[in-house]
C-alpha cells in the first residue's frame, strides 16, 4: 500500500450504532491520528446512550475521546450544525453506518448528529466517506446504497459481504482500508476495488 499522508486533515469521524464494528472504528480513528489528523468524534443517540453485550455507553464514550484525542464529542443536532459554517473539517467519515443512518442520508433526512453533520458538511461540497455495516445491504439498503453511489460528494470505504452463507444480505466495509479511501476521498475519488471479497 502507498505511503499515506493525513498531516493537518481535519476528519470528523462518526460512529453509529453498529455495535460489533465499533473497535474496529477505535482503532481506525487511532491510526488516522498517528498519519497526522486531527480527529473530530461525532456519535449517534444510539451509542451515545446504549449498553450492549459490545460494552456500554459510557466505555465507547470513553474510548472514542482517547482514541481521537479530543475535549468532547458531538453528539447533538444543534452541536453538529457549526461544521459547515464553520469549516471545522476537511472530510466527514461515519463507519460504521448502519441502514438507519444509510436510509436517513439517502432520503435527506437529518435528525440527529451524525446526519445533521453530513448535511453541514455538504453544504460546503466537503467529501463525506461512508463505511457500512449492515444485514440488509443486498436487500432492503441496496437502493439506497445507489443512490449515495450516484451523488458526487459520497465515497465508500470498500465492502464485501461478510458471511455468506449465514447472513447473505449483511456487507460491511473492511476497516483496513479506511486510511487508503479516506486519502482517496481527499482527493475526490473513489478507493478501487469498491467490491472486495470478505
């Protein structure tokens, strides 16, 4: 892989409540730090208020302001209006996102934080870089997953299905690629191959 060179990025990063792929977020957010970003943690209702068999709210709170190094973490609709307006960041990165937040993106619905972040974001033409997690991404979220394909400021960090033979509809993307197609984002293109054998 190439050299990757994230220094003075500014890269708001949420998280949704996918609860199994929120470590793997921890750990993105931590080597994003070490290629020189500046991390901005963003988090959805749901993690912000969950305890799961995963770990509770207040662990994933815990860890997502050490691994990013920031004072707090927005996690409001009215916190997360400023980023557009105030050009907080240089890319929006929300993995994992789950169907819900997939579905609220696709449609223009922004209610909470993470949406509402992609929205002020956006409004600048800022790069937003998606990394789904999700049992319905061959069915129910297929369509929407097209439509973000087809808008120009949406990237995805490169996904495959993740057990077939169980769960033949679940994609998610593969964390390991998320420096490589958060560069590429920056760059306005998207990271290839987008489809990747699990």
């Amino acid at each position: 892989m190439q050299d990757i060179d994230l220094q003075g990025k500014r890269i708001g990063f949420a998280v949704t409540g996918s609860f199994c792929t929120l470590e793997q977020a921890v750990a993105a957010m931590r080597e994003l730090k070490n290629l020189g970003a500046e991390v901005l943690p963003i988090a959805s209702a749901a993690v912000q208020a969950t305890d799961s068999r995963f770990g509770t709210a207040a662990h994933w709170r815990e860890e997502l302001l050490i691994a990013s190094g920031a004072d707090d973490i927005i996690g409001s609709v009215v916190a997360a209006e400023p980023i557009g307006p105030k050009r907080l960041i240089d890319l929006l990165i929300i993995a994992p996102c789950t169907s819900n937040t997939l579905a609220k993106l696709a449609h223009g619905v922004n209610d909470d934080a993470v949406t509402m972040a992609a929205k002020s974001h956006l409004r600048n033409g800022g790069p937003v870089l998606i990394g789904i997690s999700t049992n319905d991404g061959l069915s129910n979220s297929a369509a929407n997953i097209a439509r973000l394909l087809e808008r120009k400021q949406y990237y995805f960090i490169p996904f495959g299905q993740d057990d077939a033979a169980k769960k033949p509809n679940s994609l998610v993307a593969d964390f390991a690629y998320l420096p490589a197609a958060a560069a590429a984002a920056l760059a306005g293109q998207q990271h290839q191959p987008l489809l990747i054998q699990r």
